[in-house]
C-alpha cells in the first residue's frame, strides 16, 4: 500500500484576519477527491478552543500515529538532530525560540522572522556569558534554536509540558510556566536571557529600524537523550518527508524517515522541481508526507497559492498512486479562522464520506472527526 499526506498549514502572521485557505479558491481536483472519497474534521477538544491557534506540531505527530505524551521524537530531540547535535548522558534538549515580549506578553513568536545572520550573533552572546558544563546554547536557522541542560528542575516532564509560543501570543507568559522548582528554574533562566538580548547590539537595530526584536526566549518541547524508535519500527512503513521547516527536517531524522527540501515558493517552477524529486521517492517507499506552508496574508497570494497546489501537486500525485498499486492519500489544510484542519482522504479501501463542497460548514456536518489528530494515521493505514 502507497501513502501520501499533504500538510498544508496557514502561516499568515498573527492576528492577521484572512478567510480560511479553500475558502473561494478554485481548486477543482480537491473538489473532486471530496465528493468521490472521504471528507472530515481534525479539530481541538474542547469547544473553547474554537478559533485558537492550532498546535501544528501536536498534529504532525499524530499523522505519523504518536501520542502526545510519546517521548519519541519530542520537539526538543528534533531541534537538536536538525541542528545535528549529540546530547550528552543525562542531557535534555529544549526547544529555543527567540520571541518578542511586551509588557510580559508574547507578541511575535518568532521575533518578526528574524533571519539566521541577526539570530546566531544572539545565541553566541548568550553562550558566552550563560553557557556552563551544565547550560549549552546552540545555533539552529531563524527564531528556532537549542538549549542543551543537564540539571534536574531543567529535565524533561511529561506531566506539565512547556507549549509553542505560537499557541501563546497575547498571553502573559509567566502564566505558563509549570509549577514548582521547574517553573522557577525556567523563569529566573528567562529573566537572565532576556537582560542579555536586550542590550545585544542586533536588537538595538532592530528597535531603530521599527522590527520586532528578539528580547526574549521562549523554551519549549524538553525531549530526553534517550534513542528515539524509528518509524519504520514502529509501523513497518517506509516513508519521506518533504518540508522547509526546520522543525519537520529533525522531525524527519528523528523517526528516520528520509527528506526532501520543500519549495521556496508557490510558484509554477519550484512546484514542479518538487513534483520531480517527490515522484521517485513516493516510487521507492511505502509514505510520502508533504508539508507546506502558506505564510502570506495577500488574499491574492493565498488563493494562487492553494490553486496552484491543487493542479501542480494533488493532481499529478492522484494520477501516479494508482499506478503504484492499492494507494491512499489524505489532504489535510488549516481552517485557522475556525481553530480546526479540514481533511480530505481517498483510495483503496476507505469508505465513503462525501460532502458536497468545501465549504467549513459541510466538514463541520461529517461525523467523521478526530480530536486533535489522534487516531487519524490508524485510520488512514487501518481502516
């Protein structure tokens, strides 16, 4: 059996007031696919977390059938293997992201995307002046970086997990630390950072040039130094990612899955280079997993964007899997707006859920849902 997954996440910038991603797109082929396969709703557990933001790593996860307690592959252990880093014994790795701070609210999670040239001089100062043989600061691409600790109240703990910041703009942050000597550990480690990012030369011009600057970091996903099972292991499946995401490329070596690099842009030429290098890979192995991202708030761009992947991507990959054997594929695109993630699945096997259109309100209708992702893999490879 051939497996295909299409990720497409909204990565618009926050607080930006978009219509959902196939809200007014023409994209026929997935019409198509909705009417003749299987159409749902991955959505949060809780009512009140309707129009929240979306936890995209927790979802990642449960595509590839993790729990969100698994140890494997925690967010922490993929930064680190993306960034190629050995945890030493007993080491935990953290998932460090430089973010903007007000008024002790997270306001940008990311620092206004600040770019790996402005971010590394920023790690290097506090490597230098709080690095220690139990403190390590390493270098990753953009806002996304490592700490490395080999304390105690810094270990991970699966029983009050530090989030993305993402899923906290406009939060007070110290809100979220976990109780305990955990929570005061990280909060004085904070403190000291962000004492160091504020005088930092970089975040001076930052200010001066009227950009987010990265005055504080945000530590998230603990993951242990203990070796990870492969998703081959687990499943029996062999498998590709295909991403930009510096998360998702340690993601993929955490589980040994192999890789692919995403397109740079929607445009016709980098989707088609992706179809070309995606084709064999899908050919050779048992899943393809692809992830993309739509960060512009341009209604204009967004559209072109879906529209383009529709015809360049979903199309020539549903022409190609039946080809290849029994196949199933799962498209799965943010509704953000609604706080929830759309899918729709079709292939050998699966039995009919069809909704007349794209519309939310036709996924919202289907009873077929899965809280959070959870139990989505096993259906798609069970059912």
């Amino acid at each position: 059996m051939k497996y295909a997954i299409i990720r497409c996440e909204d990565c618009s910038p926050p607080g930006d007031h978009t219509a959902a991603l196939l809200e007014g797109a023409k994209t026929s082929h997935l019409h198509e696919l909705a009417q003749a396969g299987a159409a749902g709703l991955i959505r949060p557990q809780t009512r009140a977390a309707r129009g929240a933001p979306l936890d995209r790593f927790r979802l990642h996860r449960a595509l590839f059938g993790l729990e969100r307690r698994d140890a494997d592959a925690a967010a922490g252990r993929c930064y680190a293997d993306a960034a190629g880093l050995t945890l030493a014994q007993d080491e935990t790795a953290w998932c460090c992201e430089l973010v903007t701070q007000r008024d002790g609210r997270i306001i940008d999670p990311t620092a206004g995307n600040i770019p790996t040239k402005e971010s590394a001089p920023l790690l290097q100062a506090l490597a230098d002046e709080l690095g220690s043989e139990t403190r390590r600061w390493k270098p990753g691409a953009g806002s996304h970086h490592i700490f490395l600790a080999r304390e105690p109240a810094l270990a991970a703990n699966a029983q009050h997990p530090m989030v993305s910041p993402e899923l906290l703009v406009g939060r007070a942050w110290k809100r979220h630390l976990p109780a305990g000597g955990a929570g005061d550990a990280l909060r004085a480690l904070i403190e000291r950072v962000s004492a160091v990012l504020d005088a930092h030369p970089v975040n001076r011009v930052r200010v001066d040039l009227g950009e987010d600057p990265a005055n504080m970091v945000w530590l998230w996903g603990a993951g242990a130094s203990a070796p990870a099972r492969a998703f081959a292991e687990r499943t029996g499946l062999s498998g590709t990612i295909v991403s930009t995401s510096f998360l998702m490329r340690g993601f993929a070596r955490s589980l040994g899955l192999g890789w692919l690099d995403g397109p740079a842009s929607f445009e016709e030429a980098p989707l088609r280079r992706l179809w070309k290098a995606a084709a064999p890979a899908l050919e050779r192995q048992d899943l393809l997993y692809v992830h993309i991202r739509v960060e512009s708030g341009d209604p204009v761009e967004r559209l072109c964007a879906m529209e383009r992947l529709d015809q360049l991507l979903l199309k020539p990959l549903t022409d190609l899997l039946p080809r290849l054997g029994p196949w199933r594929l799962l498209a799965a695109v943010d509704d953000r707006k609604r706080g929830a993630v759309p899918f729709i699945a079709i292939g050998t096997g699966l039995p009919r859920q069809p909704v007349a259109s794209l519309a939310a309100e036709r996924f919202a209708e289907s009873p077929l849902a899965f809280p959070d992702g959870a139990g989505s893999f096993a259906w798609l490879t069970q059912a």
